[in-house]
C-alpha cells in the first residue's frame, strides 16, 4: 500500500443452504451526492489505525504529534453515497485507495444499491503484503479485482434484513451473490447470536461496524480481508469459529 499507511461458520454439511440471488437491474447512472434530500441521520467511524500506526519507539520516548494527536472518528452521513462516505472515512483509506486503482469506486457513485464489507487499513495491508510489489502493484491486478468484488453485494442488505434472512434458515446460513461472481456465506454463530462472514474455504471474517445506510446502499466495516475461494466441484462449504462482540457505529 502507499507508504505512511498501515497494515490494519455451526456444523459442516449442514442439510440445508438458502441461497438468495440478487437480481434486477442496477442502475449506471452516476447518483447525485447533492441531489438527495438531506436528513439528521449521521454515525461517527472510529478511527484506530493511526495511533497504532505512531506509537513512540519504547515506553519513555516523547510521543510524536501524530500520537499526542491522534485520528479523530470520522462522520458518515446517511444521505450521502457510498463513494463519498468511504472516501472520507480515514480508517478505510487503503481500501478506498484500492477501489480507485481497480475501478470500482465508480460503480459505488452510482445509484446501485449496493452493500459494501469494507476492510479497514491494517488487514488490507497485511493481506497487499502477501503479493510482491504489493496489491496495487498492476502485475496483481486480477489478485486486487477479485478481493475487492468479493466485498461488494448487489442490493440493500441492512443488519435488519440479514437477521430477518438468516432466521427463516434451519441452518441459520444465507449466501449472497457478489461482484466477483462468488457467494459470499453469512451465518450465525449459535453462543453469541452474531452474524459472520465465510468464504468455501470455512475462513471466518467478523463484522466490526455494523450496517450504516447509505442513499446508494448499506456499509459494513470487516475484521479482517476474507479471500475469495473458487467453487470447488462437489464441496460443501462450512462454518467455524467464535465471534467477540461487534461494534456498533456511534450515532
């Protein structure tokens, strides 16, 4: 990533999986971010990456500015687009970064809906570390299309209306279509009642930020990068894992 940045399922087989596909036609029209009727409705984003990412060299080292001062939150605005919002939000800058280099931050202009697992700044590093020169390198251009696809699913899936999906399953797991041509699992863990994510391989990834609206659709902020996982012929996915609690955004 850009330097001064930082790094930052429940039985297998289970009888039954809903799959819900979402279709229908999404909108290509650019969506107007001053052209929605403004409202009250506001989150503040947490910020960590930054104090972390400066924290003095030992235990009696001054610390610098950057730490006396640290990253505030940052406000997301329920009226406004998804663009605008990850765009401002300094806890995703490396992933909002990657959206522009892979193109896909001008499909989240538009009026979609979309519902966007976003990756915040030290998990995205640590995962870009794993390819040499780095995700954004373009020799790993396909690597950087395919993580960021597997985050964005078609339609307005708010926290709501994933607990209200899960809880019509025996099972309690769904899996959605995303932009990468991959389900992505949700199910929920039975001795917290949490929702987490899944990929085919059963690798976990928990929600830290749950469901902000957007005009355009619905943010989440992820745990962790989950990567994609190419259907395998007569596999059956499963969940493992337990899930701290997760963080609601501040109103």
């Amino acid at each position: 990533m850009r330097s001064g940045q930082v790094a930052r399922l429940g039985t297998a087989g289970a009888a039954v999986m809903m799959v819900l596909s979402v279709a229908g036609c999404q909108s290509s029209a650019r969506q107007d971010a001053y052209g929605k009727l403004g409202s009250v409705c506001s989150f503040m984003a947490p910020t960590v990456s930054g104090v972390r990412n400066y924290a003095p060299a030992g235990e009696k080292d001054a610390p610098d500015s950057r730490v006396a001062y640290p990253d505030p939150d940052t406000p997301i605005y329920c009226d406004r687009p998804l663009s605008t919002s990850l765009s401002a939000i300094i806890e995703l800058a490396n992933y909002t970064e990657a959206l522009h280099v892979s193109g896909y931050y001008a499909l989240l202009q538009q009026a979609g809906p979309y519902t966007v697992f976003a990756i915040p700044n030290e998990p995205m590093a640590r995962y870009s570390a794993q390819f040499t020169g780095g995700l954004l390198d373009p020799a790993n251009k396909n690597a950087l299309k395919a993580l960021l696809a597997y985050t964005i699913v078609p339609g307005k899936w708010s926290l709501p209306r994933l607990q209200k999906a899960l809880a019509k399953v025996p099972t309690h797991a769904i899996s959605l279509n995303t932009l990468a041509g991959i389900r992505l699992t949700f199910s929920i863990e039975p001795s917290s009642g949490q929702i987490v994510l899944s990929n085919r391989s059963g690798v976990i990834n928990r929600l830290w930020v749950t469901g902000v609206p957007q005009s355009n659709g619905v943010l989440y902020f992820t745990q962790s990068a989950l990567p994609p996982v190419l259907p395998q012929p007569n596999a059956q996915p499963s969940t493992a894992g337990t899930v701290p609690s997760k963080v609601s955004p501040k109103p």
